[in-house]
C-alpha cells in the first residue's frame, strides 16, 4: 500500500513538474518567442558558469575530505616508485583537466549569442592540429617511458634471496603454502586434491611435500625488508590476488601459474602506528570477480621482523604430518599431468603456459 | 540523376525516384503491420530502435538502483524491493547471487543494448540516408531484419530475468570458468545459455546493421556529395559500423567457443580445475584465450559506443555555435586513428593475467597512443565554441557536457593504460569511474544531444525546453557527484563488484561515501524518468514544428518535409554543391548556407 502511494506521489510530481513547463512553453509564445529566447540563453550562460564554479569548489571540498583515504601508505619498496609516478601522472592530467574544462566553460560564457554578435567563420589551421597532435604525442611519450620503466622493474627476475611462497585461491577462500625446511615446494595435481586432507592436491610421492607447510586461515606471513616471490594458482575460478598497500596484483588463472613479488617495507606493528590505526591488517582482496562469495574472499598478510617470523615457523606442523594421507606409500600412482611451475619455476618471470 | 531504389514490402512494390509523385499515391496504402511493426522505413526502424532501447535504459537504470541500494545501505533492508524482485530479495534485502545477476545485466543491457543497439541503431538509421540524400537503406530488408534480431535477443534477454537460477551473473565480461562452468555459480546455469543465446543473436542483429550502414555510406550517396562532403556524423556512424563489422565475429567465435565449453565437453577454457569436490577432466585450455577473443572485441565496442556521440556532438556543437566545425578534416583523420588503434589496444584490459610483460610494454605504447586522437577531437571541439555565437538549446548543453566528460574519462584513461599504475587500479573503482564517465555518461550525453536536436525530425514536434534544461543540469552535476568520488575509492584500492564491504578494514572507511553516492544516482534515476516522459509526451503533445529547418542547419535531413514519407524527399533528391558546415552570411540575412545551394560567383568552396 506504501509502495503504491509512493509511486502514486512521483507520478503526481511527475505530472506537476510537466505542467509547470508546459505552461512556460505557453507564455514564451505570449511574451514574444525571441526575447524569451535570448533570455533564456543568459540565463543558461550564468547557470554555467555557476556549476563551473561550485564544481571547482566541490572538487576542492571533495579532495580535502578524501585526500587522506587516497593511496593507503605504501608498504613495499616498489610501492614508493608507484606513487611518486602516479602522483606524476596526476599532475599532468589534473592540469589538462583544468585547463580544458576551464575553457569550455569560459567560451560558453563568453560566446554566449546575443542580438550583436555574429561568429567568427574560422574553419581550420593546420599549425593549431599540428601544435596539439604533438604537444599530446610528447606528453604521453614521457609517460609511457616513466611507466614501461617501472614496469619492467616490477615484472622483472626477483633476488636470488627472494622468499618463494604459493598462494592458491579457491572459491571463497585463499589457502597459503611455505616451502618448509628443505625451501622447495614439492608438485601438485588437481586430481590428487581432497578437501579433506589434501585440499592442494600435494604429490606424496615427491619428497619436496613431505615439509611443506599448509596455511588454510588465508593468513600469510611476510618477513619485512626481505623480498618475496608470490606463486599464485586456483583450484577453480579466475581469483585475483589484490595488495592494496603494497601496490600489487595478479590473477590467480586455473592451470598456470602466475607470479609478482615485492619487497614489504613496514611490518605490521609498525603500520598500526603510522596508521594510528590499532585495528590496522594488511588484506588480500579478491580482485577478480569469482562467484557469490567474491566479496567476502578475504585474507589478511602478517609483516612481521625475522625473529618473529621464525617464533611463528617454529610453530607450523607440515601439512604431511597433519594430515597423514592412506595413498601416501603407493608408489605405482601413475605420474599424472602436473602443475608444473609450482617447483620448476626458478624463472621469476610472469609465466604463461 | 537521382538515385533508382527498389523498396520492397510484402504488399507494395514499386520503384521510386523519378517517379516519386506515384511512389506518395502508395504510401498510403501499407497495412498498419508493414507501416509500423515490420517497417522497412529506416525512419520507423530508427524508432524502433529509439523506444527498445529506452526501455532496456530504464530496466537497465533501476537495477542499478537496486544494487547501489544495497552498496550505500549494507544494514538496511527495502521491502520495496521485495515487491519487484520477489525472492531474489527477501525480507527487502538483496541477496549476493542476485546482486551479481543485477550488476552483470546492468552492464550487458547498458553496454550492448542500449548504448549500441539503441544508440547506433537508431542515430545510423535515422541520418545515414537522410544526411547523405538516399531515399532509404542500400538493403531496407536487411535492415528490418536487423532491428528483429535485436528484438529477439532482447526477448532471451528479458526471459533469462526470470529464470529459476536467475539469469547470468558473472560480470558483463563473463570470463570463463565462472561463466562456464554449472558449478561455480547459479547465474552460470540456465541463465548463462540465455545470455549467450541473445548476445549471439544480437552480433547478427549487429551485422546486418552495419554492414547496411557501411554499403549505404559507400554507395547511396546523392550527387554532388562526395565523402569529403558527409557531416561528421556520417564518418563516425560509418567507423562506428566498420569497427562493428571486424569486431563483432571475433565475440561470436568467443561466445561459440564457450557454449562449446558448457555444453559439449570441449576445454577451450578450461584447464585443471577442482569444483564441487571432483576434479574436472579438462586439460589444456586457457582461460586467458576468452579474455583476448572478448577484449579484441571489448575495446573496439567502447568506440563503437563513443563514436555516434562523437559524431552528434560535432554537429550539434558546429550549428549551435553558428560556426563550422574545427578542423573538420583532423576530426576525420582522428577517426580514423581510433578506428584503427582500437583494435590494437584490447590487452590493456589483460594487464594483471600472466599476460608477458612485453607484450603489455607494446599494449602500454599502443594505448597512450589512442589518447593523441582524442585529444585533437577536445581541441577541435573547444576551437569550434570559440568565437561563436552559442545558443544553449537542451541538445547544444548535453553537447558541450559530452566534451567535458570525455574529457574527465579521457585523462583516467592515462592512469589505466600505463600497466605501471594500472597494477594497482585494475578492478578497483577507479575502472568504474572511468569507464562510466567517458563510456557511460559521456555516450548518453551524446545520445541526449542527438534526441533532442532530431526530435523534431522524427516527430515533427520539439520537446519540452524546460524539462530539457532541468535534465540537463541535474544530470550533469550529478554525474559529476557520483563518479568524482569513485575515482578516490578506487584509488585507495577499493574492488568492484563488491556486494558488501564492511567486514574490509581497508574498504569499509568508505561506508558514509557510498551512501551519498547511492542517494544522488537515485535522485539522477528519476530526473531520467522525466525525461522519458518529455519524451512520450512531446510525440504528442508537443510544439509543431513550423519550419522544416528549425536549428538553421545546413544538412540535407532538413530539406526534407516536416513528415518526410517513405523515401524521404517527394520530388528529386536535392544535389549536394558544398561542405555541411557553411556557416557564415549567405548575402540575405541568414547565417548559414546549406550545402544544397551552389557556389556563388567567386566563392571558394571549402
Ligand atoms: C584516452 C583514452 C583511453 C584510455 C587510455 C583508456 C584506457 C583504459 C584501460 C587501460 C582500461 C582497463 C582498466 C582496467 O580494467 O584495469 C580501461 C577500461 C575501460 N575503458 Fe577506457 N580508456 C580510454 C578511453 C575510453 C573510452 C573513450 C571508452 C568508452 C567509450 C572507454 C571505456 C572503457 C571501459 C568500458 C572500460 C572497462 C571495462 C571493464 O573492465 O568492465 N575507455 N580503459
Ligand atoms: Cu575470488
Ligand atoms: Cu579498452
């Protein structure tokens, strides 16, 4: 019944609204149509040049009320390079923007019709097309160097030291693995995986498993200063993993094996300070859309110093150990597909297979 | 000579041109249904067009505002919505499924059918052979048969709302596996072989409209209109058709290939995947495959939705500023430039797959490029306000709003096809802001200019001036309200396609944010529903025209009569002497000279 008296009420405001304007139709014919007309026009110019105004002011109230919720504090060594280019960027755009949206409204205000003017019949000038088919051509050319130049760092063979660690997203949760002692992570194959004791699909018969280390809870432990190699798979859909602070991301593609890495800057002890924000934590997010639990595949990143990393290792059973699989000693398990970059990829690069 | 047409109906057959007189004496006698339903007219197809589209807009926008709803009131609930959405909303409140399914039609219906179909096919169809001097398509049944098709994928569309699973809910992208696979989602069920079904049937719809488009352009200009004569309206709509046709097979090779995948245990897509608690026996596909068949179509399609804006703007722009157009041969030649590098950029939306670093340098290059094309198209635009004398009619403002939004979504547009910064924003709202300014927005204004401006041709009436300026600013300053923000959130790293975010400690800050931006797309909402009802109303109640050429333009449309019939002009098609943008004193008062008058003594032609 509310439902039908609200619409029942637009309607009527509707129907109002048209009516008001109809009748003005009405007696702009009454009062002569040109001089209603050259009117209204005056009256758009200044309306104009109003939204102009207010606008710059409202971005200005907008920007001071969200400049500190822009780019979180960047946490990663390669999170500093991004800023100072994407503040860069930001300058030249932000520049073209006022500029620009300047001009157009000030010619409309300026140009406005009236009885007097006749317009100016100008209808091309080759320098004017030259002058801004290069000025653009060189600004995005600047652009484009700064940009392939970070990009090539940060798609580029990690350190020899690099911490390797999988990262493996399934609907809607991450699942974490650590090398375990030995520092390599053994294969998997989709067709080993169990949800109820092997929910990687780890290959018993590759000795590299036996002390790897399963984290379920989508928690990852980074050691800060110390450069880490992400080697990101799926078990189903497309995942994406998303690191806000640390200006990273990648797909996580079903049979292949993407990789990003970065070096953490601020453990997160360190972060809730500069925050001063004691419920601070480093999430992962989702950032490929997945299924119905997209939004909620959250994990979280722990930075921590190398004394506390260790503390916390020390307490980590391997996944083997835990779980204690039946067909762990047979042998004759035919050697199946593998997924290959989980131990091959010494190479750093973004692979693709 | 005027052009020889056959117009064929299923009752009428005749020949026109030289005989036009007898050509009027059969008008009037096509049956209602071939007049108005199965019409050939490209006029009455042009309708057609117009009035699905806006329906689909309108269907489009609510869903929109049932999931920014949800997006700005997370803890509230909307029986409201219940009443619409039945149990998809239970108790008022959305669920995650259903939000999905809203958002991925939202996009498709925005996207697909409303900002291509809606907007090319009835801007295409109205003014290619108005403006060029032809009496109607090269292929009038094909064009009929175009808008059927549409009108059939519309319907597959429409059912796949109503499905038990609800219909398909991965995204407008519909990457696979998710779309793929039964498992992984419930819009990948029923509702995603509708899906597919209608954007199948909507690539023929597509073809045969542009390959119509493009043979008319090439083919059915009249004497004396040579190319370099065509308002800029008639080159984007003919680029607009050109990326059409190049673009669209590769969807349908993608869209094919999936319903392989779905249905025929193919594993074009598909590779190593554990769901519902079995492995899947597919080995060997690639996911990333559907993203590079999608994209090389994707990004084509943003243009494909840009340029009939691009093309409408310049002429509204050039007559309400009583100036020629800028540069009318560097609008042309920046065409050109992003007809042919928006096929070569399609990867930059593939920046975070795996995709090789060097192949995303060259993808950065490319990309960058495109953005030195539009900037001469601002430039020109700005050129051609300058020193003019501006009359603000409804259609000269949205003009001048395109120029600016694209101008906004053209700069974020930098951020994003530098993979360097893109790394962080890709899939954030950041992409949302972007895209909805420079796509969303920016096209609708375009389209809004264009209805308000040829109103008059397709009803002989104007609309309402008042309700058009009132639509105008609220929806200027609006749009303005809701995308300026998102593009903060983004950069703070905020994802899309969130259903809530409030268990985010990074993201949940934004909460109040949301709110105010779900309040002014409703208010934005609404002021849209008047200018639905401007609409309507002015096809009936509206002021007549008194005057075929009400805006003094100089194109060929206004020569015709205030109700042009089939065939558009009674007598010869008028011949074309000089370029569209003669805009200077013609010797008799009047500031505009319109390309049917031939060349004074010593006058040079352009
Ligand atoms: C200066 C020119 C432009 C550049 C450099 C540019 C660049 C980009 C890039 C790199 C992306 C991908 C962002 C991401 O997903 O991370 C993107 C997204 C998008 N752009 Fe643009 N763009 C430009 C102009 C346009 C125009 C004119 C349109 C439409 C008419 C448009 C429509 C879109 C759409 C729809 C998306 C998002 C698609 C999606 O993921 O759902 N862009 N743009
Ligand atoms: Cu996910
Ligand atoms: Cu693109």
């Amino acid at each position: 019944m509310s439902a039908f008296i609200t619409v029942a009420l637009i309607v009527l405001v509707f129907i109002i609204i048209y009516q008001i304007a109809k009748a003005s139709e009405y007696t702009s014919i009454i009062r002569g149509e040109e001089k209603v007309k050259a009117q209204t026009n005056r009256t758009i110019a200044i309306l104009l040049v109003l939204v102009f105004i207010l606008g710059m002011y409202g971005i200005w109230v907008c920007h001071n009320y969200l400049v500190d919720k822009l780019l979180p504090v960047s946490a990663s060594v390669q999170g500093d390079a991004y800023d100072s280019m994407f503040n860069a960027t930001l300058v030249v755009t932000g520049i073209v923007f006022f500029a620009t949206q300047l001009v157009l409204f000030y010619f409309a205000f300026r140009y406005q019709s009236t009885e007097k003017r006749t317009s100016f019949f100008f209808a091309h000038s080759n320098k004017l097309e030259i002058l801004w088919t290069t000025v653009p051509a060189i600004a995005m050319a600047s652009l484009v160097a700064i940009g392939l130049r970070n990009w090539l760092n940060l798609t580029s063979e990690p350190p020899k030291d690099a911490q390797r660690i999988e990262i493996v997203g399934k609907q809607f949760n991450w699942i974490v693995r650590y090398p375990g002692k030995d520092g390599e992570l053994g294969k998997r194959d989709f067709r080993k995986i169990d949800d109820a004791n092997n929910i990687l699909g780890l290959d018993w018969t590759d000795k590299h498993n036996m002390d790897d280390i399963i984290a379920q809870n989508g928690e990852l432990h980074l050691v800060v200063g110390k450069p880490v190699q992400l080697l990101i798979g799926s078990r189903d859909v497309i995942h994406d993993v998303g690191l806000a602070h640390f200006r990273m991301k990648m797909d996580a593609v079903p049979g292949i094996v993407t990789t990003m890495w970065f070096t953490p800057k601020y453990t997160t002890t360190e972060m809730k300070k500069i925050t001063g924000n004691s419920n601070f934590v480093y999430e992962i997010s989702c950032d490929q859309m997945c299924g119905k639990g997209h939004y909620s595949m959250r994990g979280t990143i722990v930075v921590q110093t190398p004394e506390e990393y260790n503390a916390w290792m020390a307490t980590q059973q391997p996944y083997y150990a835990g779980n204690n699989p039946s067909g762990a000693a047979d042998s004759s398990a035919t050697p199946a597909a593998k997924t290959p970059a989980a131990k091959d990829s010494t190479k750093a690069t973004v692979t693709m297979r | 000579m005027s052009q020889e047409i056959i117009i064929q109906g299923p009752n009428v057959e005749f020949s026109q041109g030289a005989e036009a007189a007898h050509h009027d004496h059969e008008h009037h006698e096509q049956h209602f249904i071939w007049k108005y339903i199965f019409s050939q007219d490209h006029k009455v197809i042009s309708k057609q067009f117009l009035i699905t589209g806006m329906i689909w807009a309108i269907i489009g926008a609510l869903f929109s505002v049932f999931f920014r709803l949800q997006l700005g009131f997370p803890d509230s609930t909307f029986p409201i919505m219940e009443k619409f959405l039945g149990e998809w909303a239970k108790g008022g409140k959305l669920s995650p499924e259903f939000y999905y399914a809203l958002v991925t039609m939202h996009g498709t219906i925005l996207v697909f059918f409303v900002l291509t179909a809606g907007l090319s096919g009835t801007f295409s169809n109205l003014l290619i052979p108005l403006q060029i001097g032809a009496r109607d398509m090269a292929s009038p049944f094909m064009n009929m048969l175009s808008y059927w098709f549409f009108f059939i994928a519309s319907v597959f569309m429409f059912v796949s709302l109503f499905v038990q699973t609800g219909p398909a809910s991965g995204g407008w992208t519909t990457y696979p596996p998710l779309s793929a696979l039964k498992e992984a989602s419930l819009g990948s069920g029923t509702g995603m072989d509708l899906w597919l079904i209608s954007m199948a049937l909507f690539v023929v719809s597509s073809l045969l409209g542009g390959l119509n488009y493009i043979s008319t352009v090439l083919n059915m200009r009249t004497k004396g209109m040579t190319m370099t004569r065509m308002p800029l309206t008639i080159w984007a709509f003919f680029f607009t058709a050109v990326l059409g046709v190049l673009s669209f097979p590769v969807l349908f090779s993608g869209l094919v290939l999936l319903i392989f995948d779905r249905n025929f245990g193919t594993s074009f897509y598909l590779s190593e995947i554990f769901i519902g608690g079995k492995a899947l026996p597919h080995i060997g596909g690639s996911a990333i495959l559907y993203q590079h068949l999608f994209w090389f179509l994707g990004h084509p399609e943003v243009y494909i939705i840009m340029l009939p804006g691009m093309g409408m703007a310049s002429e509204v722009l050039a007559t309400n500023s009583r100036k020629p157009i800028f540069g009318y041969f560097a609008m042309i030649i920046s065409l050109v430039g992003i007809t042919l590098l928006a096929f070569l950029v399609w990867a930059h939306h593939m920046f975070v797959t795996g995709m090789s670093p060097f192949l995303g340098s060259i993808f950065v290059l490319l990309t960058l490029l495109i953005a030195v094309p539009s900037a001469v198209k601002v430039f020109n635009w700005l050129t051609t306000m300058w020193k003019g004398n501006l009359r603000f009619t409804p259609a000269m403002l949205f003009a001048m709003g395109f120029v600016s939004m694209f101008i906004s979504g053209g700069l974020t547009g930098i951020f994003l096809g530098n993979s360097a910064l893109d790394i962080h924003l890709h899939d954030t709202y950041f992409v949302i802001a972007h895209f909805h300014i420079v796509m969303g927005v920016s096209a609708f204004f375009g389209m809004f200019a264009g209805i308000y401006h040829w109103f008059p041709k397709l009803y002989g009436r104007f609309m309402n001036n008042t309700l058009g300026y009132i639509h105008f600013f609220i929806t200027f300053v609006g749009a303005y309200l809701i995308f300026w923000p998102m593009h903060y959130e983004g950069i703070a790293g905020m994802p899309r396609r969130y259903y809530d975010y409030s268990a985010w400690e990074s993201f949940k800050q934004f909460q109040s944010l949301n709110g105010f931006i779900s309040i002014v797309a409703i208010v934005v909402f609404f002021t849209q529903l008047l200018f639905v009802m401007n609409f309507f109303l002015s096809i009936f109640r509206g002021r007549k025209l008194t005057n075929k050429n009400p805006w003094g333009s100089t194109t060929l449309e206004w020569t015709t009569p205030i109700h042009p019939g089939h065939g558009n002009w009674p007598g010869e098609i008028p011949e074309v002497h000089r370029w569209p943008y003669d805009f200077k004193d013609d010797g008799h008062g009047k500031d505009f000279i319109p390309q049917t008058v031939p060349l004074r003594e010593g006058e040079e032609a352009h």
